[in-house]
C-alpha cells in the first residue's frame, strides 16, 4: 500500500523557495532543504526528484509568487504610466514585504545562467514575460492616448525592464531609499516625450 504524503507539498516548496533566494543554488545543500523544509530526505526526492529538479520547480513557485505580488501592486492602477510606475516601486518595496531580498529571477542569471542551460532558459522567459507585459501597458497607454504614439513601446519595455530588475538588485543593497526613489523619477521621466 502506497504512503500518502505526511506535508503540503505548495508549503515545503514555498520554504524551498525561500531558503533558494536567500542562500542561492549553490551554498543551498541537500541537508539544509531538508532541515529547511522539515521532510524527509526520502521524501524530498521522491516528491521533488534531484537539486536541481527542486530548484526549477521553486523558480516556477517563484514566478507565481511574483505574479500575485505584480498583480496585486499594479490592482487598480487607471494609466499605463502608475502601472509603471507602481511596478518599479513593486522592486523596492519588496523588502518591507516577508520575502527575501532582490530577485531569485537575476539571482538565477547571474549565479546558473551561464552554465545551466535549463536554468538560462527560464530566466530568459521571465525577462520576456516581463518585457511583454510592460509593453502591453505602453501600447495601451498609447491607444487611450495618455502616451505618446511616436514612442517605441518595444524599445521602451526593454528600457523599464532593465531599470526593474536593476532596482531589484539595488533594493537588495542599498538602504538608501531616497535614492532607489530617485531612479525610479528619472526612468519614469522617459514616458515625457519631448
């Protein structure tokens, strides 16, 4: 007779999650996730298969999580320029939230993406799902006529994309909230096309 499970599996893969972001892949081993999560190292593998198996099943938690978190930030939102705006403040409030810091998304990049095709292959639609919403937000705010229609909404949404996941990294870093606002001002002041 088969064992039914003895954990929620969305819990221990949440604190997988986690442990992930703030210790990244690497310093992560088997016995802290398993320590971490509170199962069985049996369990885990049967459940999660290998590391890197539970690591891309965290990155995929995690691209929920932040989703949620995006869309929440961006709820009620009237112009494509406060979505902007409200998911560039989205990067550095994230600390004030229970979430580690910074991004387990360019945690990835940097730490596996070279090397881990897998890995370099999520990374890179996170970044085009990313771009493809804030373009979405441009062309709308161009169609309603609350931006200008001579701005390049693809050009633009690699623009903010890279201010994003820059402020994510800086948010990770910097105390300096006045600063993170500043830039956050000054990307923002693209969208006044002259």
């Amino acid at each position: 007779m088969a064992r039914t499970k003895e954990f929620d599996e969305d819990a221990v893969l949440l604190k997988a999650m986690r442990l992930f972001w703030e210790q990244g892949y690497e310093k992560t081993s088997m016995m802290d996730l398993v320590s971490h999560m509170g199962v069985h190292k049996r369990s885990l593998y049967d459940t999660f298969g290998d590391k890197h198996s539970l690591y891309m099943k965290a990155l995929n938690r995690y691209s929920d999580t932040i989703e949620q978190s995006i869309k929440s930030n961006m709820n009620g939102a009237r112009t494509a320029e406060k979505a902007i705006r409200l998911l560039l403040e989205a990067a550095i409030r994230q600390e004030e939230d229970e979430l580690p810091k910074g991004c387990l998304m360019v945690n990835t990049a940097v730490e596996l993406a070279l090397h881990d095709s897998e890995s370099r292959a999520w990374v890179n639609q996170s970044m085009n799902g990313s771009e493809q919403l804030i373009r979405g937000l441009i062309e709308a705010g161009q169609q309603s006529g609350e931006l200008d229609k001579t701005l390049n909404a693809e050009q633009l949404s690699f623009y903010f994309h890279n201010a994003f996941t820059g402020l994510r990294v800086m948010a990770k870093t910097s105390d300096d909230r006045e600063k993170l606002k500043q830039i956050i001002e000054t990307t923002m002041s693209i969208l006044k096309h002259n």
